[in-house]
C-alpha cells in the first residue's frame, strides 16, 4: 500500500484539487490522508471538510515592505541586507488526523 498519510501542498488551490482527487479515488479526509494548505483562501472553512491550512502575517509582511521600501526613497545609498523573520500560524481545522498506526 503506497498511499501515503498526508499532503503538504503549496497553496490551498493545490489542496483543494488535491482534495477533489482523493474523494475521487474513494478515500477519506482525514481518516485515510491528511491534507494542509497554504494561504487560508476564503473558501477554506466552507468546504465539505474545512480545510487546515497555514496562514502567512500578511499585515506584518506589509508594513516591513513598506518600511524598508520607505527607508530606500529617502536613502538611495541605503543597502537592503536585512534578515526578518516572521511567524506563520496553523490553522487547524477538519483535514488532518494522526495517522492510523
């Protein structure tokens, strides 16, 4: 048996579709995979499971932006090394499970 116990997809798009493929194969979400999304589209807690995703700080990743970019306007010599990091957030919602033993 090589089906696997979850999927990681790239955007919640991807998973959906991916969602899509596994109730088409006649397996279960998440009793059978487990699948993550990234992104937190807007559909995702409307769908038939809702799906769990990671949402980025998208509030946070703007004002650094802003900053930075506001920073280079009225320094044009001002060199952007700069290392930022932000914490993305789980959402745990209804397609993921532990993984059957």
């Amino acid at each position: 048996n090589n089906v696997p116990t979850a999927v990681f997809a790239a955007y919640d798009d991807i998973a959906i579709g991916a969602m899509r493929a596994i109730y088409e194969s006649g397996l279960s979400i998440p009793n059978d995979i487990s699948i993550v999304g990234i992104d937190d589209v807007a559909v995702c807690p409307y769908l038939h499971k809702a799906l769990t995703t990671i949402t980025n700080p998208i509030k946070e990743m703007a004002m650094v932006s802003i900053s930075i970019l506001s920073r280079k306007i009225q320094d044009k010599d001002f060199t952007v090394v700069q290392n930022v990091v932000l914490k993305p957030m789980l959402v745990m919602r209804e397609t993921t499970a532990k993984p059957k033993a």
